[in-house]
C-alpha cells in the first residue's frame, strides 16, 4: 500500500511543471504526464516511425501541450552496437 502513496505524491509535483519524457516512443507517458498537471512536455525518443504514432496519440486526447523530438540525432550513440554499427 505504501507504493500508491509515492505515486501520488510524484504526480502531485508535476502540477504545473515542465517534464521531460526521456526514451519516449508512442507516447502514453507524455499523455499521464499532462493528465496529471504537468504543464508541458518535451517527449524525447529514438524511433522516428513512432513520431507519427505518437503525434496521433497526442492528437486524439486533445492534448496540445506535448512537443516531440525523435530520431537517431539524439540517441544514435545508445542506439550503437559494440561494433559501432547502429541497430
């Protein structure tokens, strides 16, 4: 029982503050998060097939405090094999 009160506690400090959505893809975090009093979302991730998907998803829930910043550009280093070759 003690995990939920973490959790609220957590959303209660996004009231009105900027998040960060680090390794984002379709984006249901970035949605909770401004469901749950974020003021605005940056929503960063390494997929940019799931920029369009996430867009969408953003769009349905009438949101339009999520921006999105997605490609190899960002995470292209993670994204590395021990051989150096993207994944």
């Amino acid at each position: 029982m003690s995990g939920q009160y973490v959790v609220l506690e957590v959303l209660q400090s996004l009231r009105g503050r900027d998040v960060t959505d680090f390794w984002a893809s379709v984006d249901y975090s970035a949605i909770y998060f401004v469901l749950h009093g974020a003021r605005k979302v940056i929503a960063l991730g390494p997929l940019p097939s799931a920029a369009s998907c996430a867009e969408e998803n953003v769009n349905i829930s009438g949101l339009t405090d999520v921006a999105f910043v997605m490609g190899r550009v960002l995470f292209g280093p993670l994204l590395a094999s021990p051989k150096g070759r993207s994944i």
